[in-house]
C-alpha cells in the first residue's frame, strides 16, 4: 500500500507540474499545452476512432517485427549457449552487427525493402533481436551444472535434458530479451514510421508535429506510452506463468 501511494503521489505530482507550468506561463503553452488539453484531445481522438486504428497499424507492425526477432534470436541463442565453437564462429560477425543502430542503417532498409511495410518490420526485427539473442545466450550459458549433472545422473540425455532442465532455466532470462526487444521495437517503431507510412502512432506523433497540432502530438506520444507499458505487463504476465516453478521452489 505504501509503495502505490508514493507511485501514485510522483505521477499526480508529475502532472500537477504539466498541467500547472504552461498555465502560469513558465513552459510555452504552444510547446507544451496543460496536461487537461492534452487529455480532451486524447478523449477526442479515442471517441472518434482514429487513435484505435493508428494504435492497431502499430500494433501489427511490432507484433510481427517482435514475433521474427524470437523465432531469429532464441534458436539463435540456444545454439550459441550450448555449442562453443559455433558461438566463437559467430560471435564476432554479430557483434559487430549489434553496434549498427537501425536508423543508422535506414537508407540500406529502404534500398532493399522499399518504403513498404516489410522495411518497418525489418527496422523493428533489427532493433529487437540483439536483447533477445544475447540474453538467450546467457540464460543457456548460465544454466546450474548441478542441474544438468543431476538430471544426468537420473539418465536425462539430449532432447529430454534441454526440454526439463535448460530450457526451464533459461526460460527467465529468455523472457527478460523478449520484453527488452519490445522496449527496442517501441523506440524505433516512430522512426520506423517514417518511411512511408499514412497510419501508426508514430506516424500520428510526426505528422501532428509537422502540421503543428501540438495537443494531438502529446496525445499520441502518451497514447504509445501506455501501449507499450501494456505490452511490457503482458509479456511480464506471460513470464510470470512460463516461470510458475520458480515462485512454487521459492527462488
């Protein structure tokens, strides 16, 4: 109860001074309208419909940026936590591919993919698969060997070993990639929408920029805010039952 008063006491607070500062004219209000503008123009938005259509466009395109990133990077994962050699012979190629940002390989995305939604789903994909393959790495890496030795002494090999024992362990850190790589693909996902798009909250957070609609540019930027949060507490959720064992052991 003490820990959801002070949250919720930071984000009155919060709101109190972005509601306040622009009214007493510290902040410019054509900058920065009041936090009650903001909210009409969000209600205004959800009641007409147009803030659910933008917010469904978004959520394909992350979902299925999101979706390649696990189908790449845990297999991936898996393989280099479990075989040396292969992760040596990888390593160094994906390392070096890590440190190129997506924006940074903009203009290539469109050289290859167009302006269509494959290059927006490519930018996302490459935003979000590094977190999930190296955390993937680590959980398998990082397995207990006394897990694996005991289960190998009751005759667990191979295919029964990975399914009972490192996929279990790792499953945390697995999750752990997933909801960064969604972290990932909601900070690109406005840039992605860049590229050619007519729909999507990031392309309603830019295009409400550049036509000067202040009020609506705030309302999109809260609006995916809260998407996000949404789906960061549906994959914790989802984790929270892949995991049930570790609650059950009480780890």
């Amino acid at each position: 109860m003490r820990g959801a008063l002070l949250r919720a006491s930071v984000a009155l607070g919060l709101l109190a001074l972005w509601e306040g500062l622009p009214r007493i004219g510290l902040v410019n209000p054509n900058f920065l309208p009041p936090a009650s503008d903001v909210a009409r123009t969000l209600w205004r938005l959800l009641a007409s419909g147009e803030l659910l259509r933008h917010a469904w466009v978004s959520l394909d395109r992350i979902l299925l940026g999101l979706a390649v990133s696990i189908l790449v990077g845990v297999p991936l994962g898996i393989f280099m936590g479990s075989w040396k050699t292969f992760e040596r012979t990888l390593d160094g190629p994906l390392q070096a591919g890590r440190q190129v940002s997506a924006i940074a390989l903009f203009p290539v995305f469109i050289l290859f993919f167009g302006i269509g939604e494959l290059s927006k789903v490519v930018i996302i994909f490459w935003a979000s698969v590094w977190p999930i393959l190296l955390n993937t790495t680590i959980g398998v890496k990082t397995v207990d060997p006394v897990l694996i030795r005991s289960a190998r002494s009751m005759s667990a090999q191979g295919a029964t070993l990975f399914r009972k024992v490192v996929l279990p362990a790792a499953a945390p850190a697995i999750f752990t990639g997933i909801r960064l790589g969604a972290a990932y693909a909601f900070m690109v996902l406005v840039a992605a929408e860049m590229i050619g798009a007519n729909a999507g909250l990031g392309f309603l957070v830019l295009n409400s920029q550049e036509i000067f609609k202040i009020p609506e540019m705030y309302a999109a930027i809260v609006a995916l805010a809260a998407f996000g949060l949404g789906v960061n507490k549906l994959l914790y959720h989802l984790e929270r039952r892949a995991t049930v064992w570790r609650e059950a052991g009480g780890t």
